[in-house]
C-alpha cells in the first residue's frame, strides 16, 4: 500500500517560517491535502488539492506538491499554529485514503 | 451549515461489539461520501472505511475488513459503524468525515471508544 513519511516534529520561532514535508513515491503526481488537529479537537482542512484553501484558511498556509515531495509551509507563524499537521491522499491502486504519520509543529 | 454530529463515549469489554453513529445536516445526505478515521490516543490518523450514500456501496481498509460494518438511515441522515470482537487495542477516538472530491472538508466530534475488562 502507499506510503507517506512526515518529520514526527518541526520546531519554529513566532514569526518565521515552518515548512512540513510529506514524502512519498512520486507524489507529485497525486493531490495532496492537509489538516491540522490541535489538542482534543478534530482534524481541520487547511489545503486540498495540494495548494488550494478553504475559505477560513489564512493565506498565511499554502501547500505545494512536486516529484517525492509535499510540503505545507506556514509563514509569520503564530502560538495558534502549534497543532499536529497530516497528509493525506487517495490511492487510486486500491481505491482507499491514506494519511501521513503527522507532524508536530512547535513554537518556540 | 454542514454538521456531522456522533453518538457519545462508550465502555465496552473486550470481544464485545460497539455501534457509533454519525448524524449529517447541512447538505444533500446523498451527494457526499461518509469516512471514518480512527485515532489511538497519542497516535496519527488511520482511514478505516468510506460509505457511499447515493449507491449505498462501502469499502473497508485491509485491517478492518471482516470486523467493521459501515450502514446508513437515509431517512435520518445518519451513517454508523459497528465495530466487532473489540480488543484493547480499539480503544480509539473514531471521528467520521464527509469526502468531498478525495479529500475530507467536515468531521464530526469524535466518539471515544475504551475497550476494557
């Protein structure tokens, strides 16, 4: 079945830039989504389709997609984006969904 | 708006069978898939099943196939799903969420799920 691999952790400073990676045979030529899940919530979407967002979701989050790799990077990174993030994509081959192992991004 | 709302938390003893259900409103029940994810406490997501409501079709992940049972009420709007055998290594907070295109844009609370003796 496919695979995704995910940093188990990012640390970032407020205010920088924090990028998550989300590794995979030829993912490039997948969609991509991804969600955050803070601490005793469910998961929220913040990008589909590798680099679209839904309405709600600052422009500070984009995704992007190419080759192996994902990667969803956040900008002017604030204490509310201390979450675990995921990927996610559908795996034609057997018609099921697949999730990354998860990132834990930290704020300094 | 969309809401997917589920039952609440259950206790159950090992090899017994846990039953949690999934009520959507805010949209067409038949025009979006139903998903359920599983999460172990202090571990990542895990897809465990999809319902189409429109031609009532499911399909399982390899882990669950055989143990866990996907249905629906589309009189109620309301989607379930019947875990089976329970170990303790079900204990899992299972959330269901609506597919939209391969992606997943609505999930419900979560239902906690403890399997002890």
């Amino acid at each position: 079945s496919y695979v995704l691999t995910q940093p188990p952790s990012v640390s970032v400073a407020p205010g920088q830039t924090a990028k998550i990676t989300c590794a995979g045979h030829n993912i490039g030529d997948k969609s991509v989504h991804w969600y955050q899940q803070k601490p005793g919530q469910a998961p929220l979407l913040v990008v589909y389709d590798n680099s679209d967002r839904p309405s709600a979701i600052p422009e500070r989050i984009s995704g992007s997609n190419s080759g192996n790799t994902a990667t969803l990077t956040i900008t002017r990174v604030e204490a509310g984006d201390e979450a675990d993030y995921y990927c996610q994509v559908y795996d034609v081959t057997t018609d099921h969904y697949v999730f990354g192992s998860g990132t834990k991004v930290t704020v300094l | 708006q969309v809401q997917l709302v589920q039952s609440g938390a259950e206790v159950k003893k090992p090899g017994a069978s846990v039953k949690v259900s999934c009520k959507t409103s805010g949209y067409s029940f038949n025009g979006h898939d139903i998903n359920w994810v599983r999460q172990a406490t202090g571990q990542g997501l895990e897809w465990m099943a999809w319902l189409n409501p429109k031609r009532g079709h499911t399909d399982y992940a390899q882990d669950f196939q055989g143990r866990v049972t996907i249905t629906m009420d589309s009189s109620i709007s309301t989607v379930y799903m019947e875990v089976r055998s329970l170990r303790s290594n079900d204990t899992a907070v299972y959330y269901c969420a609506r597919g939209s295109g391969s992606w997943f844009d609505s999930w419900g609370q979560g239902t906690l799920v403890t399997v002890s003796s």
